[in-house]
C-alpha cells in the first residue's frame, strides 16, 4: 500500500513552522523572511515534498498556464480544435487550464474560479456563450484571445478561419453546378460570425442571380435542429439546394430530407455544410463543406499565447483562408451512385 502524498500541513508540522509560512516559501513573490524561506525548502527537499501543481497555480508560481474557455463540446468542431490546441500548447512548454462554460448557467459565477487562478494567457473558444463584458471581466488584465470568434468592437486578438470567402465558395460551387434556387439555414443570428456565413451567401447568390426560397434560423448549432429546420423547409418553394451554416445542422437536415421527407441526395436536392468534420466525411453523408485550416489556427492561437511573445505585429482579426471539399451531396446528375432515402446507394446511368 503506498503512503499519501505529504501535503502542506504535514510539512509544517514536521518542521514546526504555519502552514502560510509553507506556502509563502514557495511563492518567489510572497513576503517571507530568506532564511525562513531557505530552511522551509530546503526541509521540503529532504522529505520529498513538493507542491500540488493547482496549489501552486493559486498561489501565482506558476506562469506557464494558459486558460481554455470552451462551451460548446456537443459540437465535434470545438472537440477537434480543443484536442489539437492541447496538444500543441504540451509540445510548447505550456499546461492547459480547462474551463467549460454551461450555456444557460450563471456566466460570470462561472467566470469567478478562473480570476483565481495565475494564468499567463486566456484562450477563448466560444462563439456564442460569452458577452465581450464577461469576457473583458473574467481576463482581469491577462493577455487574452479568441478563436472562431470574431472580436467585434474590442481590441482583443481573434484567430478565426475566413467564413466569408468560404462561405462564397458554397455560393460559386452551387452555381457552377447548375442550382438556381437555394435555401440558407443558420445556427444562430448574434454572433459575428453567423451574420457574415449568412450575408455572405445571401449577397453572393445575389450576385449570381440565383433566388434564395428561404433562409431559416435553426436557433442553434445542433444535429437535432438541423432536423427540425430541414423538416420545416418550404419545399413547395422548389429549392434545388441547402447550405446549412456547419456540419452538424447538415448531417440533421440531410437525414430528415431522406427518411422524413424521403427525398434523394443530390438527385432531388442538393447539401452542403461548414467545418469538415469527421462526419463530413462518412458514407452516409459525404458531404460538401468548408474545410476550416484547424492546424494553421492552433498555430496562430499558440503563438499568439506564449507567455514571452511580444504583442502580435499582425492583424487583430486574423483571417485564414479556409477550403472546398466537393463530395457526393452535391454531385451532378451524372454521377453514377448518389445517396438515397435511409442512406442507401442508388445507381445511376450517366447521361
């Protein structure tokens, strides 16, 4: 059976000093007499003790911590982001602080715990949860950044993907394709972001003199209410094609056009998303979406982050270009398979 860790307490016992004098000596900033601090550590070394890293977080030893905010972990999106942001700020040097913010929730009682910590740096990955007040309130002077998310009227930092042009490459392909009539389904309407996906194809169908049947706000990002949306479509409006606002609402909408509504895909109408999610790319769906540069993001967060890294000479909003991925939800006619009611495979001669 292994002994406990020795904690603070017993160390101050063990030498007969308070428990505050324990944890000052391991404060390089706390007021503690040199010899106190000498004696304190050097009995520390001796026994085998050494301070829990959180502790020493609280206590302000530690600068090599970068907070994560995140709210959204039903969304595989942010899963990706947060595990390849992770990794990268491991290999840099630096621990990750993890805070999951509960929509609904009292934000800034939420907010509080993280004020306590000695964080370096803020990483914010929430696009929907957090005011810029909150935001503002809970950095606290730390250095801070967003990630997907635009900073609007502050002067925070953002490292996002462009959603508007990868949001007019959705418009471009439809209309290479031959589509005329297009519907839009949003996740949400007060976020930066969602208004530019939305303006954006909106303007660009425009531009193409394509007619836009429809544009439906799902009230969020979910599989669930890209069902709903889907099934509350106008069809008798004739759209040829859906571009919904991530993947997630399109793997929802796509399912409820085939089993629900039992239409083909694309034969009948035709899907794309944003993100590039795992998902995405699955038989049932191979869908045609926005491939977010999630490496280039990290990377630009990461270094953006680092505790010694001078203030950023580049943009404040930083746009990185994101890409097309064509797949079979938008295939033309011709194509010899397509997927139909109950993502079954339909064959097809190629005209």
């Amino acid at each position: 059976m292994h002994e406990r860790p020795l904690t603070s307490r017993d160390l101050a016992q063990l030498i007969g000093v308070s428990q505050s004098a324990v944890s000052r000596a391991f404060n390089p900033a706390a007021s503690i007499a040199p010899e106190m601090r000498a004696r304190i550590l050097s009995a520390a070394k001796r026994l085998g003790y050494s301070p829990h890293p959180i502790a020493r977080n609280l206590t302000g030893e530690r600068r090599d911590v970068v907070g994560i905010v995140i709210s959204d972990f039903a969304n595989p999106f942010y899963s990706t982001l947060l595990d390849r942001l992770t990794q990268r700020l491991q290999e840099a040097g630096l621990q990750a602080l993890l805070f999951n913010v509960t929509p609904g929730a009292d934000v800034k009682q939420q907010l509080a715990a993280l004020r306590l910590h000695n964080i370096s740096s803020l990483i914010v990955i929430s696009a929907t949860v957090l005011s810029a007040r909150d935001l503002l309130w809970a950095a606290e002077g730390r250095r801070m950044l967003l990630v997907n998310r635009v900073a609007g009227e502050t002067d925070l930092q953002s490292v996002s993907c462009d959603s508007v042009a990868g949001t007019r490459d959705i418009a471009d392909h439809f209309h290479a394709i031959g589509v005329r009539r297009v519907a839009y389904v949003g996740g949400l309407e007060h976020t930066v972001i969602a208004r530019e996906r939305r303006d954006a194809f909106i303007t660009r169908i425009a531009e193409h003199g394509m007619t836009l049947t429809e544009a439906v706000t799902a009230g969020e990002y979910s599989y669930t209410a890209g069902w709903r949306a889907a099934e509350g479509l106008c069809l008798w409006r004739q759209p040829e094609a859906v571009f919904f606002a991530n993947d997630i609402l399109a793997t929802g909408g796509m399912d409820a056009l085939r089993d629900r509504l039992g239409l083909r895909i694309p034969a009948d109408i035709k899907v794309a998303g944003f993100d590039d999610v795992a998902m995405a790319s699955w038989p049932r769906y191979l869908l045609t979406t926005v491939q977010q540069p999630v490496d280039l993001i990290v990377e630009e967060a990461v270094k953006r982050a680092m505790p010694a890294s001078p203030p950023s000479d580049g943009p404040q909003d930083l746009r990185i270009p994101a890409r097309l991925i064509v797949r079979q939800s938008t295939s033309a006619e011709s194509q010899e398979t397509m997927l139909g009611p109950n993502g079954s495979v339909t064959e097809r001669t190629a005209r």
